[in-house]
C-alpha cells in the first residue's frame, strides 16, 4: 500500500531554518566559553611562570647585596659605606639613590694580629636600560668592584672607571620603586636638643656627600620590584623586594682590637 504523497515529504523533511540558527549559535556560545578559559588559563600560567622566575632572580640580588653588607668588615679606622675614594667616572657616580658605594676587607691572623691582606670598594649600581609597556623604568643591578692597597684610612684605589672594575651582573629588569630611587640613607642624630635625638634619621639628597664623606651613615635601606625576562611590569608580574642594614660606627682604632664589621 502506497502511503499518501503528503505524508512522505513530511517525513523527508530536515531542519528549519529557526533550528538551524538556534544550534549554530548554541555552538558559538560553547566553542567561545572553551576558548575564554583557554585564554584565562595560558594568561594565568604565564602570570606564575613570571612570578616564580622575578622571585628567583630579585631575591637572589638582594641577598647578595645584603650579605656583602653584611659581611663587610673594614677595620683599623673606616667604616663600610662612605662615598667613592675618587670622582667616578660615567657610568659610575657618587654615593646616593641608585648608586650605594661600601668597603669590604679581607684578613687573616698571623701571630695572632689580625692583618688586611686585600681591600675591595663596591658600587652597587643601578643603569637605566629602557621603558616598559607601561610607561616603568627598566634597569640593571650591577656590582662594580674595585681593589685596592695601602693601609686604613688612606686606602689607595685605581681611576674608577667600569675597565678597572670586576663586573658582575646582580639582577636585570629592575624597576625603582620612585624615580631612579633604590638606596635610602640613615645617619644618629646627634643633636641634643633635638627630638630625634639618638635616633636613626634618613639622609637628605643636599646632606649625603657629607655624611658619606665624614662616614656617618648607620644604615642603608634598599628596595625596588623586579620584573620577568620580557619586562613586563603590568600588575601581577612582578615581586616587590626590600631589606636593610644597620653598621656599627665605632670602629677599632688599632689592630689589637680586631675587624669592626656590619
């Protein structure tokens, strides 16, 4: 029996033009959801890969500079951290934001007196390098080594200059936390009458050559953000870091009495 001709284009029939569009834009709204969390998951892996590698790189600077600070000792009259023992030449420059200049020594005891048998003037120098994408300063962390002769306080070092310096890379990408500022300076107060009397005061920018020269500075306080191999300083890709040192300031006046150290 033949089935009625109406009956069987029903049943050929495929699909409207409605459901058509209703199951394409059903899949639009799928493969578009699939590939947003695509997107948000690469950007995330991308923010931690960063975070890990500026945390490796800035905190191992700051280590390094802390632990010099630290370990500086210099003995026989000098305290660690005074301006340049002559005019720096360009790159370099004198003692202030973005360069930070100490004394390290070396010794050994031969029946049993202590004796200087190397000293070594660090600049810790911050070089700008360019701009991140959002508009930061970029720079490199360097420390410049120079070693000297002679005996304290009249230590005798060569021109410095970057060709007679021992160059080493501390950290690149780094970005001061205000304009070109990494260092900040702390000297005691020694005026009586004064508040802050006894007290550990900053340095200002128009007193620092003098308070480095007369080697008063106590303390240096060093902070600054390090960004990722690409420069990226846009929010989550880079770790802020900070730390601080406190040195003594009366050093012993005579070999008998020892190193003074930070």
């Amino acid at each position: 029996m033949r089935l009625p001709r109406r009956a069987s284009i029903r049943d050929a029939r495929g699909f409207t033009l409605i459901e058509m569009l209703v199951a394409m834009s059903a899949g639009v709204i799928v493969v578009g959801a699939l590939l947003a969390i695509l997107d948000i998951s690469l950007k995330q892996t991308q923010r931690i890969s960063d975070r890990v590698q500026v945390d490796r790189s800035g905190r191992t600077a700051m280590n390094n500079i802390l632990e010099e600070l630290h370990s500086s000792c210099t003995g026989f009259g000098s305290t660690a951290i005074q301006g340049p023992a002559t005019t720096p030449v360009s790159p370099l420059a004198a003692i202030g934001a973005s360069n930070l200049w100490f004394l390290s020594a070396y010794g050994n005891s031969t029946s049993s007196s202590p004796a200087v048998s190397a000293i070594v003037q660090h600049d810790i120098n911050w070089t700008a390098t360019g701009t991140s994408g959002t508009g930061e300063q970029l720079g490199t962390l360097r420390d410049y080594s120079f070693t000297g002769s002679g005996e304290s306080p009249n230590w005798a070092f060569p021109t410095l200059t970057t060709a007679n310096a021992t160059s080493r890379v501390l950290a690149t990408n780094v970005v001061p936390l205000s304009t070109s500022t990494l260092f900040h300076y702390y000297r005691y107060e020694t005026t009586s009458t004064s508040a802050e009397y006894g007290k550990l005061v900053e340095v200002g920018a128009s007193e620092l050559a003098s308070v480095a020269e007369n080697e008063k500075i106590a303390k240096v306080e060093i902070a600054y953000r390090q960004a990722p191999e690409k420069g990226d300083t846009r929010a989550g890709h880079t770790t802020t870091f900070s730390g601080s040192a406190v040195l003594r300031l009366t050093p012993p006046e005579s070999a008998a009495e020892g190193f003074t150290c930070t």
